[in-house]
C-alpha cells in the first residue's frame, strides 16, 4: 500500500482554526448609557437606559447589565428592568451635588452623570386637576409634587432651616393650617379647630413662630401659634378683615393687609400686636406685601394704576415704584432670601404664570410654562439663616378673594 504524505503537524492545526473549530474567547462588547447628562430636583427620579452591542455593533437584546452610584448621598439606583433591546435604571436624587451612574457588562462599561440641585421655590399649582404644592429648580426646568393628595393643598411657607414646609389644606373637610417635611411626607394638622378659614401660614425668621389667618372668632383675625401649634393668639383683635401677610426679618413687626378703612391697605403691626400703621394710605387696594432680606423695603400689589402691578415702597411707605409696569395683572409678589430677585404672578401669557424679575423689575423669566393655573402661592427655598418670605399669591381679583 503506498503511504500518502500528510504534510507537517501544525498545518492541519492551522486549518481546524481557520475553520473556526475551536472558541477564540469571548466577543468584546460595547457599553452605553444614556442620556449622557442630566439635572434633577432633590426626590425626584429619572431612568437611564443602558445598550449593549457586539464587536459588530449589534444590539445584545436581553443583555444582563449591572447598575453602580458613584455617590449614593446625592443618587441611589432604585430598580431595574430588562428590555427587548436595552435596560433601564430608576435613579432618584438623594441630595444635592453630581454623581456618576454607570451600567457595566462582561467587563466594559458606560455611565452618565445625573447632577441633582434643592428646589428654588414652591408654588401651587392645578395642574393633576386639583390644587398640589409642587417644587421647581432655579430655571425652571424640573418640576415635583410634594402633597399628592385629593384635597386642595395651598400656601406652601418653607421653615427657616428648609426641612418643613407649612401649609393649608381642605384635607380634613375644612381648611386647616399643616405642617408636612421638606418632602412631602409626614403631614400633621396643626390647627384642628372647625373653623372654615385656617390660612395662609407664614414662619416666623426663628422658625418658632407661626402667623396665620381664621375666622374662629367670626371675622378673618391674624393669629400667632407656636411651631407645634400650640400658644394661640389673636394679633389683630379687629372687626374689620385682617389677612397676614409677612413678617419683618427680625421677627419684630409683622406686615397684614386689612379693611379696617374701608379699603384695603397695608398696614405693620408689632410682632405682639401693638402699634399698628397704614403705610399705603391710598384709596386703591393695596395688599399682599412681603419684606426685604434687608428690611429695608416692601413689596406689594396694588390697582392704583387701573390694574394689579407690583410695587415697592420704602419700609415706612415712602419711595413707591411699580416695578411691573404692564397691562396685564400681575402681583402677589416675594423676596427670594438673598434680595436679588422678586417672584410673582402674571397673566401676560393669557393664563397663570410664576415669573422671577431682578429686584429693580429687569430681566423677567417664566419658571413655570404650563396651561395649568400655576402659583396661587409660592414661597422662596431659605438659604441657610436668611429671611424666610412670605409666600407668593398669584392674581385673583381682589373682590374675589376678600370676601
């Protein structure tokens, strides 16, 4: 038999290679996550998606992925779900500062930096179909729903150290005064009593005080309560209608709007109730005023000019000027704590807005940009020790609201 040559050993090894007989080792894929930046509200959430792909650019559809924080103190992975050609990452803020979330798979990975920023302001708003108190970012951009509720929850006043937030609400059939954390949970009625009209709640600068107005004793009265509820006291003690407004960054003197003259004005009071003055003196209606950081000025609404403008008038009600200057309404306006913007309400825009202007009435922005009726109230985030302010009160006509 004749012997047929095979050639050297290593040929045939070559071949059974180049044929793909044996595994190269795994194939190298490719991680991404998207989008790749993003900034939200402290409590609020958002999903990231992870893809990915083969060496071929190939979607691996199923693919196990694994989600990391860099920094679980500002975000924190709540879920996950696998897709038919991605997965998703539920990550909430936690507090503020930037953080990196990163989805790895078969040792590559791609992440993304979700950035998460304190709430400027919190405003009222209707826009689930009843009244909620909402947050929103210093641009306007992220938005959150603090009081999830049936009820219609108004008036949010932010403590001074920023972790509760007073308000009222009809949640218990009549409107009472509530305190609820800086998000949302914990809510305790403060006032308990039966009467309709607990309103309109406003932190003393110390945080151990709280102004409010009730009808309790038959008429609208501005009352005093401590942080717990308890010490209540009639400041105003007036037949007339007395409504609080605000109190000076001391703590000394509290601002109320009333109809004491037959008309209303904005008046100052001791922070006891003694010593009450006019300081608007006009037969138009002037009410709603708010302090400066500094105290050295107010502002207020007022129809002198034949519709609702923002003014501001020196802290004895001397050197008034209408900072709006417009044709539409707009009022109801409040210091941010450092003085150098003012928030109110307008209608410019053919429905509610919350606008933020510069201290001198220049450079207006629109925070809020929703068909809903936006504002009702705001109030200003505290920064630290600074003045906690009044809250915002967008339009609504005077002989509707003072009844």
């Amino acid at each position: 038999m004749k012997r047929m040559f095979a050639g050297p050993w290593w040929l045939g090894v070559f071949a059974l290679v180049a044929c793909g007989g044996e595994s190269t080792g795994p194939t190298r894929v490719s991680v991404t996550v998207g989008p790749a930046t993003v900034q939200k509200l402290v409590g609020g959430s958002f999903s990231f998606r992870a893809t990915v792909k083969d060496a071929a650019g190939n979607v691996l559809a199923g693919h196990t992925v694994t989600w990391t924080t860099s920094n679980s103190a500002v975000a924190t992975v709540v879920s996950t779900h696998t897709g038919t050609d991605s997965t998703t990452a539920l990550v909430k803020g936690v507090g503020p500062g930037t953080a990196n979330i990163t989805a790895a798979a078969d040792g590559q990975s791609g992440s993304a930096a979700i950035t998460v920023v304190p709430p400027a302001l919190a405003f009222t708003t209707n826009r689930d179909g009843n009244d909620q108190i909402y947050v929103v970012d210093a641009a306007g951009t992220d938005v959150l729903n603090l009081s999830h509720n049936a009820a219609d929850d108004d008036w949010p006043s932010w403590s001074p150290d920023g972790s509760k937030i007073a308000f009222h609400s009809d949640r218990d059939g009549n409107f009472e005064v509530y305190v609820m954390n800086a998000d949302g949970t914990g809510a305790v009625n403060l006032t308990n009593n039966p009467a309709w009209d607990d309103v309109d709640p406003l932190w003393s600068p110390d945080g151990s005080k709280i102004a409010f107005t009730t009808t309790r004793d038959g008429n609208l009265e501005v009352y005093v309560m401590n942080a717990d509820g308890t010490g209540l006291v009639n400041l105003s003690n007036n037949p007339a209608k007395d409504y609080a407004d605000g109190w000076s960054p001391d703590g000394s003197k509290v601002l109320f709007e009333t109809n004491r003259d037959g008309n209303w004005e904005v008046y100052v009071m001791n922070a006891d109730g003694t010593g009450p003055v006019n300081l608007t003196n006009n037969p138009a209606v002037d009410a709603l005023a708010d302090w400066s950081p500094d105290g050295s000025k107010i502002v207020f609404d007022t129809d002198r000019d034949g519709n609702s403008e923002v003014y501001v008038m020196n802290a004895d009600g001397t050197g008034l000027v209408d900072l709006t200057n417009s044709g539409a309404n707009e009022g109801f306006p409040a210091w941010s704590p450092d003085g150098s913007k003012i928030a109110f309400g307008t209608d410019r825009d053919g429905n509610d807005e919350v606008y933020v202007m510069n201290a001198d009435g220049t450079g207006l922005v629109n925070l809020t940009h929703n068909p809903a009726f936006d504002g009702y109230t705001v109030a200003w985030h505290p920064t630290g020790a600074a003045h906690a302010t009044s809250p915002l009160r967008l339009h609504r006509p005077a002989t509707a609201r003072r009844d």
